[in-house]
C-alpha cells in the first residue's frame, strides 16, 4: 500500500508543481489573467499563488507534513475556482463551458486535497515512504 500511496501522492502533486512551474515563470501573462479577473497585485498574487503551489505540491508528493501541503493545495482550489473560473458570469457559451470545466476541475482537486489531509492526519506515521509524519492528528 505506500508505494501506491507513494505514486498517488506523486501523481496529484504533479499538476500543482507544473502549474507553480507556469506561475513563477510566466507571471506577468498569469498576472494579466489575473488582472483581468479583478485580482488586486495580480503579479504579485501570481508569485504568491505559484509559491504556494510549489510548497504544497512537493510537500505532499515528498511526504514532508504531507498533510500540511495537502491543506495548502486546498486553500489554493477554493478561492481560484470562485475567482478565477466564475463561469456563471460569462455570456460566450464556448467560454463558459471552459470556464464551468475549470471550475469544477479546481473544486474537484480541493476536494481530494481535503481527503488527503484527512487521510494523511488519520493514518499519522503509520504511513510509510514519508519523510516526516503529519502535523496535524485525527482520530
């Protein structure tokens, strides 16, 4: 089992490290994306955001307070589907249909965040192939 958990881990934390890549090298594109979406500093919640991807991603796919990172990859899915993805506020049914798409992308990987950080809280250290255990404990 934690060699799957391993790969999984892996796996889910590899689409917030490629995008924290994209945050943190192409910021002011992102940025103006950003802008665009009413985000007040948007270069610099760009770098922010991309920063917060990069910790949470490797701390997960690592196994360093895997539960932390999961919570962190979370708090980054809510608000960026709400923000960023406010399909019902687009009126170009092709846009919308993306923008829903995204939106429900984002909700979906928050969700198997929370998971995540439920799961890596519940089974604490008994789960191997981690560098640390979790912070945080559930019983």
């Amino acid at each position: 089992m934690d060699v799957l958990v391993l790969v999984g881990r892996i796996l889910f934390a590899l689409v917030f490290l490629v995008s924290a890549v994209g945050h943190l090298t192409q910021r002011e594109a992102m940025g103006g994306y950003a802008a665009s979406k009413g985000v007040p500093a948007p270069v610099l919640a760009t770098v922010f955001s991309g920063l917060l991807l990069l910790v949470g991603g490797l701390s997960v796919a690592l196994g360093v307070w895997a539960d932390v990172g999961a919570l962190l990859l979370a708090v980054f899915c809510f608000p960026t589907a709400i923000v960023m993805h406010d399909f019902w506020k687009v009126g170009e049914p092709q846009t919308r249909q993306t923008e829903q798409v995204m939106f429900l992308k984002d909700l979906a990987l928050g969700g198997a965040a929370l998971a995540l950080f439920a799961f890596f809280a519940y089974v604490g250290d008994d789960l191997g192939l981690t560098i640390t255990g979790p912070l945080f404990t559930i019983s």
